[in-house]
C-alpha cells in the first residue's frame, strides 16, 4: 500500500458513470502512478483485459 498522489487524483477523475474500458484504463495508470490501494480480485480482472485489449489493438 503506497501513500496517495493527490496531484494524480486530482488530475484523473474517475467519470461517475465510466464505462468498463474507462474504468480499465484508470486502474491501469493508477497502479503505475499511484497505487494507494489494493485492487479488489475484480478490478485485477479488468486492468488485465484491458491491457491485454491495449495490446491486441496494436496488432
Ligand atoms: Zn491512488
């Protein structure tokens, strides 16, 4: 557990209603720039498919 980048938070906020990619894409970067908190089995999950996502589009 890290301590919170509030200069990230406040710049990256997190839509109200985002959608599943959205979501994706926040954790993915949260993770690297911040990384507060843990990420629940669930939110895991979808940083991984949307990375995997990320890659597959390159291709
Ligand atoms: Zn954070």
């Amino acid at each position: 557990m890290g301590t919170i980048n509030r200069q990230w938070h406040a710049d990256h906020r997190m839509p109200a209603k985002a959608t599943e990619d959205q979501r994706g894409a926040w954790h993915s970067e949260h993770i690297e720039a911040c990384g507060c908190r843990e990420l629940s089995a669930r939110e895991q999950d979808l940083v991984v498919r949307w990375r995997d996502a990320q890659r597959a589009a390159k291709d």
